[in-house]
C-alpha cells in the first residue's frame, strides 16, 4: 500500500512478572481499513489494545499513531485515537449526555452540535437524557462508541464491542463502522473472539494465540471470489465409492465423511455431475463448502499445542 | 489554561452530581438548626451568645469536614478505578499529572466550600436564634472575647489546613492503593485516633513526637498565644505550618509517582 499506516505496532512486547503475554507483535492498519484483532480469551487481545492507547507500558517495541510514539509522545499520539477497552464503563450516576460532555471537554474543539451529532449516530436520542445506571448493556455500548467517536479520531480501538448486543444490534454496528471506514478514512480497529463476526466485518483480520500474531490475511468476500479458483464441493449422490471411480480422478475426488468431495472450478463440478449422470447416478445436490474464516483459523492454529 | 479549568470542571461535576454530596451538605446544615431548636428548649432563660455557640457547633462540624473530605479525596482516584472509568478518562489527550491535579484541586475546593459553608451558616443560625453580640463575654477564649470575628476566622482557617493534611494523605493512598475502602479506613483512623497517637507518643518521652503528623492536626491550640498541642514540648506555629507541609510534600510526591506511570490493568 502507498499510504502510511494509521498505526504501526513495531515487535511490542509485554511481559508481567517474568511472564511473556505479549510475543513481539508487529502490524499495521491502513486510513479506511476495518481490522479484525482476532483470537480466543486469553489470548492477549485486551492487553495488546492497554498497550496501544496508553494505559499499560511496553516493555519492548513501540507503537507509533500518526508517526507518533504513545511512549514518547503520548498526548499526540492519542488525540488520533478514540477507544473503548473491555466493557464501557462510563459514569453511571451521570446522564449519557453529561458523560459524553465530559469527555467532550477534554479535547479540543468539540462543539454541542457535534454531541448532539454523535448522539443521533448512535441512535440514543430518546433515552441520551437518562442515567447511565439504568441503561442495558446494548445501550452503554453505544454510548462507549459514541465517547469513542466525539473527536473524529483517525484510529477508532474498540475491544469485542459486539459484547451484549443483539443481533440486530451487532448488525448496526458492522454497518456503522464500514461506514465509517468509508466515509471518513478512519482506522477502525475491533477485537473479537468470534470468527464470524469478524468475517463479516473485516477487510482483514490477524489471528492472535498466546500472545503471537500467526496469520494476517485479507478476509475472502463471497462477491470478491474468483470463478476461476477452485472450491471444494460436496456431491449428495447415491453409492459415492462406485461414483469415485466413475470420477476417475477428476478434480481431486475423495471420500470426506462418508460424502464425495472434489476441489474443481465451476467448469470441472458441471462435468463431474454430466459423468455421474450419464453413469446412471441420481446426484441429489451439489453444495459448495465455503471456507470459512473459522476453517482457515483452524488451519493456522492446527498442530500448535493447546493450554 | 482555559482547557485545564475544563478537567476541573469536570471533577466538579462528579463531585456536585452525586447524591452523597448533597447529604454532606444537609448535614453542614442541618446540625446547626438542630442544634439550636435543642439549646432554646432544653436551657430557654440562659441562651449562650452567638459566637460561643459557633464555636460549638464548629467543633462538631469541624470533624465532619474533615471526614467529608476525606471521603471525596479517597474517591477521587480509586473511585475511577473501581468504576472502571479510569480507562476511559486517561486515553485523553492529557498527561497524567494534569488529570492528578485537576483532581486534588477539585478537592480542596470541595473543602473550602464546606468550610464556608459551616462558617456561614453557623454564624446565621447562631444570629438568628441568639441575637449579634459584639463583644461575647461567654467565650473560653480571651482573644474569642475581644476579637470573635478574627478568632473564628483563625479557628476555621487552622481546621481547614488539618483538614486537607489528611485529605492530602488520602489522596495518595487513594492513587497509591486504587483502593477507597482501605483509604477512608486509614485516613479515618488517623482523623479519629490522631489525638490518642499523640499522647501515647509523648507518654514514650522522645521528642521524635514533634515531626510527627498527628500532633500538628490540632493547630488551633496556638490560639490565645499557646505553646501548641504538645504542652511538655512548646512549638511555634511554624514548626507546625513546616512539618505539615513537609508531610504534604511527600504525600503529594507518592500520589504522583504512583498514578504517573503504572499500569493500568
Ligand atoms: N495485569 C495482568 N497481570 C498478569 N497477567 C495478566 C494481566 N492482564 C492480563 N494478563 C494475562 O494475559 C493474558 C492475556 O489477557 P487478555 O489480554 O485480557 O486476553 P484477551 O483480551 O484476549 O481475552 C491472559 O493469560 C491473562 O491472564
Ligand atoms: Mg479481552
């Protein structure tokens, strides 16, 4: 890419009490660009997004926002970053309106038409005037992404913010955030432990174990899949042992589950059904297996050691 | 200059928009009331003079001040912790210390306004049930007798440095520990246990005593031109003024050191 990072983690490091729970991690998320932080509980996720706004040391590495160092140059480092981390805890014997003027007041030039702005954003105008305390967690997640957006940050952090919304909910927010990529340019940077909400969510995801960043890669979109490339297929037929051998090894054909299962392109699966038809096979179905985040997730971590 | 009366401000609000504030207030107020109701019905023919009841309710106010500002001061700090606010209020663009500071001011102006509080309206209430005397024959004090205004405003002045020499000390305990129940316990304790501390001290016959904290908590013994709290080792008021604030040096130097760099987990 041509642009230059939002942000750059360089090789950061964090270790507590001799205990390495952060292994040298080293990314970067581009102006406009959706990235996944993806990894089980445990696995570092929360401590990594402590170290990049500014709440945990680092105990090697670094990481620079907008060429700046949150060591070094933490005030403008993190006047680029909005954030919320674990769960959003806000002030609860204050109204979601008088939380979002405190933090408003503490940056620069944010107006009360800019509140009122992010207010409607999040879509909290009926209950904005109400206490924290009596707000569902649904609705202090919004208003942790509001707080997180007042200030137009160039990087928006947020830590499995998904936590407590529902369906309809996680959806709002998937469409918010693309949005805000989009329109804005801004960085959004979201944690999660759920492999499909990230998939649907990201432009690319890294995948974190035990401290180790061991895959980044760009998230497959189903209308970004080439005709050309193969896919693996299940064929739904009758005897699929005799129908192997009908295949004759075309397209890779094997027995998956009891099942037969071929890797061809969408040319390879019209012909494979043509021969088993004309050998006097009933095909009942022909069902493409996506691969799934969660596929290629367990293809990367398989084999590593668990616990 | 303007942007860090902001932070203030904004302490400010968390300070005011609590109900428990308000309580504090109620009974900055209330006892006064109280207590004079109490005095015309229980002695009606011998009513003390104005000041000398000021200068009783004062002293029971006095405490109250002290343990109210505590409180606010242990909470200032673990109070963000404990509601996990913390996170969210040092990802700003502000260097720890301003946020420190913005809320040790927003404390001690908590105490002052309690302070003015008691002082008015102990002298309003104390007027309104008893009349306005001059020259109060009945005070215990010889200044209090000639000179009531300037002896109450010393007396209120000497409790509110007391006061914010132990707030100070919960305020680093508060940034120290991120604890508030171990804070106000502590600071609570050396509140309400300073005085027997102290004697226990000089029973020890060491002179160590004099640069200790909890002697220089009572300075209004230096009204009417005494030798101070500790009668078998005479002081001046600035030996005192300087211990304390020797004491408020290092309180203020922990509280910095340990909220400045830390982790927050
Ligand atoms: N303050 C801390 N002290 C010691 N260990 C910690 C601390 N914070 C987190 N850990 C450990 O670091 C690992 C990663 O935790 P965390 O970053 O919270 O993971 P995640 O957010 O991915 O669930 C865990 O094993 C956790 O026990
Ligand atoms: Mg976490």
């Amino acid at each position: 890419m041509t642009q230059s990072p939002v942000v750059r983690l360089q090789d950061v490091t964090k270790k507590i009490g001799g205990r390495t729970i952060i292994d040298r991690i080293s990314l970067e998320v581009y102006p406009g660009e959706v990235f996944g932080f993806l990894g089980p509980n445990g696995s570092g996720k929360t401590t990594t997004i402590r170290m990049m706004v500014g709440l945990m040391s680092i105990t090697s590495g670094d990481i620079l926002i907008g060429g700046h160092s949150i060591r070094k140059e933490f005030p403008q480092a993190i006047r680029q970053v909005g954030a919320i981390v674990e769960n959003p805890e806000l002030y609860r014997y204050l109204t979601g309106y008088q939380n979002l003027v405190h933090f408003a007041r503490m940056a620069p030039g944010i107006s009360r038409s800019r509140i009122d702005e992010v207010v409607r954003l999040v879509g909290m105008e009926s209950r904005i005037h109400d206490k924290v305390k009596r707000y569902s967690l649904g609705m202090r997640q919004r208003l942790g992404v509001a707080q997180a957006v007042l200030h137009r940050p160039r990087l928006l952090v947020l830590d499995e913010p998904t936590n407590g919304l529902d369906p309809a909910g996680i959806r709002e927010l998937r469409d918010y955030l693309r949005k805000l990529a989009r329109e804005e340019g801004t960085a959004v940077f979201v944690s999660s432990h759920l492999l499909s909400e990230m998939e649907l969510m990201c432009d690319r995801v890294a995948i974190l174990q035990k401290g180790r960043v061991v895959d980044i890669r760009a998230v497959r979109r189903d209308s970004e899949s080439s005709e050309a490339a193969p896919d693996d297929v299940w064929f739904d037929v009758e005897r699929p042992e005799e129908a192997l051998r009908v295949l004759d090894g075309l397209g890779k054909g094997r027995i998956e589950d009891g099942r037969l299962a071929v890797t061809a392109d969408r040319k390879t699966v019209a012909e494979i059904n043509r021969k088993l038809v004309e050998a006097g096979f009933s095909v009942y179905g022909i069902r493409v297996k996506t691969k799934t985040l969660e596929d290629q997730f367990l293809e990367v971590t398989r084999g590593e050691s668990v616990g | 200059m303007a942007d860090f009366l902001r932070l203030l401000q904004n302490e400010n609000m968390k300070i005011y928009r609590r109900v428990g504030t308000w309580v504090m207030y109620a009974f900055i107020i209330g006892i006064p009331l109280v207590m004079s109701l109490a005095i015309i019905s229980v002695t009606p023919e011998d009513p003390p003079s104005n000041w000398l009841f000021m200068f009783i309710a004062s002293n029971i106010l006095a405490s109250l001040i002290a343990i109210f500002t505590v409180v606010k001061a242990a909470d200032a700090v673990a109070g963000e912790f404990s509601q996990g606010t913390i996170k969210l209020l040092l990802i700003r663009p502000w260097r720890r210390s301003s946020i420190l500071l913005s809320k040790f001011l927003a404390m001690l102006l908590f105490g002052l306004a309690l302070t003015a509080a008691a002082f008015t309206v102990t002298l309003v209430v104390g007027t309104a049930f008893f009349g306005y005397t001059a020259s109060p024959e009945d005070m215990f004090s010889e200044m209090g007798r000639k000179n009531p205004w300037g002896y109450m405003l010393l007396w209120y002045l000497y409790q509110f440095i007391s006061a914010v020499a132990v707030a100070s000390f919960a305020f680093m305990m508060s940034a120290a520990f991120r604890s508030g129940g171990l804070t106000i316990g502590l600071s609570i304790f050396i509140l309400l246990a300073g005085g027997l501390i102290t004697n226990l001290l000089s029973l020890l016959d060491k002179p160590i005593v004099k640069y200790t904290l909890f002697p220089h908590l009572q300075l209004t013994s230096y009204l009417d031109g005494g030798p101070g709290p500790l009668p078998q080792y005479p002081m001046t008021l600035g030996f005192s003024l300087a211990v304390l604030g020797v004491h408020f040096a290092v309180f203020v130097a922990v509280a910095w050191l340990a909220f400045g760099r830390r982790d927050v987990a």
